[in-house]
C-alpha cells in the first residue's frame, strides 16, 4: 500500500511492505519525514502492532491511532511549521490525480508522474522536487524519441508540466505502435532491450545479413534511412530490390508493411528461427558483442562469409605488415581466408 493519510487535517505519505513468510508476517514502514518526525517516540513499538495486523486496513488504523495520539501530546504547533514544506506540492499532486502519482521518495525530493496512451503503454515523467519549489525550476526526465522541454515560468505548476508531457507523448503514438510491430514480428539484433527513444532497429535479413533502419519518430511511416549490413554479393540483390519497389511505398502502411513490400520478403520472426542464427561471433574477438557493437562486416567469399566487429577489424587490419590506406580506408585481407577487406578508418 502507498498514498496519504490525513490526520488531524495534516497530510502524511505512508509506503508499507508486507512481506507474507511461512511462520510470520513482516510489515515495514515507510514515508516522509513529516511521518517519522511524529512516529519517532514510538516507532518501534507501532511497527510491533503492525505485524499483528490482519488486513492493511488494520494497519492504516493503527498508523492513524498511534498519529493522532501523538499529535494531541505534542501538540499541532510543531506539526504545523513540517506540514507547510509539502503543502504546496501536495495541492499540485491533487491538480495531477493521485492516479497519475506513480511513485514518490520518502523525502518527496523525486517523484514519478506516469500517463498510459491508448495502447496501454506507460510513460513515466520522472521529476526532482528542489528545495525552493515552486519558485525553482524543475528537472526532469522522461524517454521521448526527441527531447521533452518544458519552460518553468513564475506561477507553473506541476500539473501544466504533466500536461505538457503528456501532449508530446501524444505526438509519438504511431511512432512507438510501428517499432512494437517491428520489436513483435522481426528479429531485432540491436539494441538488444530498446528503450521508447530508439529510433534505430538493426533487424535479421538471413544470417549474416541484417538491415538498419533509422526511423523519423514524427513521419514514422515515411521511408527511413536503410544500411544494409553483410557480404556485399547478397546485400547488393536486396539493395537493387529496396530502388526498384521504392515506388510502392505507401505512408498509410506501417513501417513494417512496407518493407515486406518493397524488399519482397518475409523477415525471420520469434515464431519462425532462433535468434542465435543472427547473432554471429566477430572472428577477430570471439563474441557477439563489443562495446556495445555487433559484426557489421562480413568477408565476401561465399566460402568464408567471417563476421568482424568494424572496431576489431580495425585494429587488425592496422596491424598488418602490408597494410594499404587510401581516402580515409584501411585494406588488408581476411585472417581466414586472405580474401580483399577494406574498413573505414575510425
């Protein structure tokens, strides 16, 4: 249970853990520094009664009883001055919706403000309350595939921020629906676990061969910027493919539509080949990845087809007794078979 409990008309923000063992019950509790300012003569003893509670609702009463005594012995005067820090965010909270409090710190200093679009996704704006709130300006962070900027001015509230942030989430509905698709239905090499900015998908064509895509997030169904990655003997055909189709484009067909369309191919899903087929090794360091980088070059005898990291490819070709350099290349043969490569000098 998480949320706010009045008492005595003072607002405190309450966070409790239960943990349900096989012998006993553990309660931990949690909240603001207003909460533990009131509790302090007799929180140990109150989070004894806690564990002998049945139900939450018990616990909310107990918290509320053990408050309110305490309150009435100290006096509200104390309780007054700690109640002023938060009142001014928890009004702005209550303009937001408490449904659209996602979570907030024990010292109210972070607080995560989420929305859900119409696909049931969940966007969280994640906001640091600074001391001077409201008359400081705020920070915040949130994963849009364009940068949110929202201008604090004199008078702004949280709720005019979260409006804000919720019309630019707005703005990315399609976006985010046409990389799902892509995210669903194809086998996305890179990045591994995309996050809601990613706007690039390096999706498996056939092993050894891949397709990198680079996605406008406001005309998400406009042709994006391909690469296509591996020998250049089978990249070359699907290249030709992608020109002469381009034509049959259509911006009222999703991403993914079109480029079944256009390169007349049915892209290796989940449901149809492993992933282990596509992720190849660099036969230079041995692994798949590298600072966070796939192979991207692949030798182009059909009878090799090695895969290469560009950055170990790089330093191995830069090695090399015999090396050649020309208009910013580096040439040298492959560790495997000699076959002619060339890679971009970084």
């Amino acid at each position: 249970y998480a949320g706010f409990l009045t008492v005595m008309n003072e607002e405190f923000y309450i966070h409790l853990l239960i943990q349900n063992g096989k012998a006993s019950k553990k309660v931990t509790l949690r909240g603001c520094k207003k909460l533990f300012n009131v509790l302090e003569p007799e929180i140990k003893t109150l989070e004894k009664h806690l564990n002998q509670c049945s139900t939450a609702v018990d616990m909310l009463r107990e918290i509320h009883n053990q408050l309110e005594c305490l309150m009435n012995t100290v006096g509200l005067n104390k309780q007054g001055t700690l109640s002023t820090e938060y009142s001014i965010l928890f009004e702005q909270l209550q303009d937001c919706g408490w449904d659209k409090v996602q979570y907030v710190s024990p010292d109210f200093d972070v607080i995560n403000l989420i929305t859900i679009d119409g696909i049931n996704r969940e966007h969280i704006l994640k906001v640091w309350i600074p001391e001077k709130f409201p008359n400081e300006i705020l920070r915040y962070e949130c994963d849009m595939p364009q940068e949110f900027t929202y201008k604090w001015l004199p008078g702004d509230t949280l709720s005019n921020l979260f409006a804000a942030f919720q019309e630019k989430v707005n703005m990315f509905i399609e976006f985010w629906n046409n990389m799902d698709e892509i995210d669903n239905q194809t086998w996305v090499i890179e990045p591994e676990n995309p996050n809601r900015k990613e706007c690039k998908r390096r999706i498996a064509l056939a092993s050894g061969v891949s397709l990198l895509l680079v996605i406008n997030p406001l005309l998400p169904t406009s042709i994006p910027t391909c690469n296509y990655l591996g020998p250049e003997r089978i990249v070359e055909p699907i290249r030709e493919k992608f020109n002469k189709n381009i034509r049959l484009w259509s911006e009222y067909d999703s991403l993914l539509t079109n480029l079944r369309q256009v390169l007349e191919v049915e892209f290796p899903s989940p449901t149809t080949a492993a992933k282990e087929e596509f992720c190849l090794e660099c036969g230079i360091c041995y692994s798949h990845l590298y600072n966070n980088a796939v192979p991207e070059i692949n030798c182009d005898n059909s009878n090799c087809n090695q895969a290469f990291h560009r950055e170990c490819l790089y330093e191995y070709i830069r090695m090399l007794p015999d090396v050649r350099s020309s208009f910013n290349k580096l040439f040298g043969k492959c560790p495997y078979c000699e076959t002619p490569l060339w890679c971009m000098i970084p």
